[in-house]
C-alpha cells in the first residue's frame, strides 16, 4: 500500500470546500489515515516549500499558504500517489482537465486547493513533515462488526 499527502489550501477551507474535497478521495478508493487542521507559520511554510526558494513564486507562495488554516491529510490505496494527483489535476486549475477538483474549483496556479505529493520519496517527506508516526492509523472493515462494536480480538 502505498501513502500520499494532501492537503486542502487556504482558499479550500475558506471556500467551505472540506466537506466536498474529502469523499472524492475515498469515492477513488483511498482510504484516509491521517487528519489534522493547522495554520502554518511562516518558518514552516519556508521549511515545506524550500526547495522553490529563488523562484519568482515562492514568497507569494509563503504568503498564500500562511494566510488561512489549511487541512493535512494522509491517504492510503493503490498507487495512492497518481490516484490523487489524477483526481486533482493539473496545478494550474485553468489547465486542468474538466472533473478534476482543480478544475472544478480552483482558480490558477497558486489558488489550485489542494497540494499532493509527486513522488514516493516526497510523500515520505511530506508525510513527516506533518504527521508523527502515531498519527497514522491502520484499520479495516474487519476491525469492526455490523452493529458497531470492536470485533473479537482487535
């Protein structure tokens, strides 16, 4: 099984779009296994985005990312990366194939609502960057029965 970061940006959760972002990835088949809301700070915001430092974006970047709470989560499924890279699209929303959450509610290349790893090596990265190990969770259907209760043994 393979993990990958998202996260909801702040003109995601400003724009009340949690509650819309969230089901796409499960209606994929990933599974969420990480959830937290927080607002970046400055020197954190500079620490996830440093290797862009010296590009023209990058401090209005910082400032985009620091200006709200954004939503970090971790998904779990096959192939997770490209399954969620697919289901947002293209970084520039303007760009983005019709159906894709940017696309659909995006509105350019910084104001695209969601970040998602590109790789293995940066979905590690990103994961710990805003996860501990405890954090994440394994589970399945199985570690519950039909009326709700911890089935025998979990």
């Amino acid at each position: 099984m393979e993990r990958t970061l998202v996260l909801v940006k702040p003109d995601g959760v400003c724009k009340n779009l949690i509650g819309t972002v969230t089901p796409r990835f499960e209606q994929v088949g990933l599974k969420l296994v990480g959830l937290k809301m927080l607002r970046l700070e400055r020197p954190q915001a500079a620490d996830f985005y440093k290797e862009h430092q010296g590009q023209l974006f990058y401090e209005p970047l910082l400032s985009f990312m620091t200006s709200a709470p954004i939503l970090a989560m971790v998904w779990e499924g096959e192939d997770a990366i490209k399954t969620a890279r697919s289901l947002m699209g293209s970084t520039d929303s303007r760009e983005a194939q019709p159906g894709t959450l940017r696309r659909q509610y995006g509105t350019d290349n910084r104001r695209n609502l969601t970040h998602g790893s590109d790789s293995p090596a940066s979905a590690e990265r990103e994961i710990a960057f805003f996860f501990k190990p405890d954090e994440l969770f394994s589970y399945g259907a199985s570690d519950w029965d039909l009326e709700g209760t911890r089935a025998p043994g979990a």
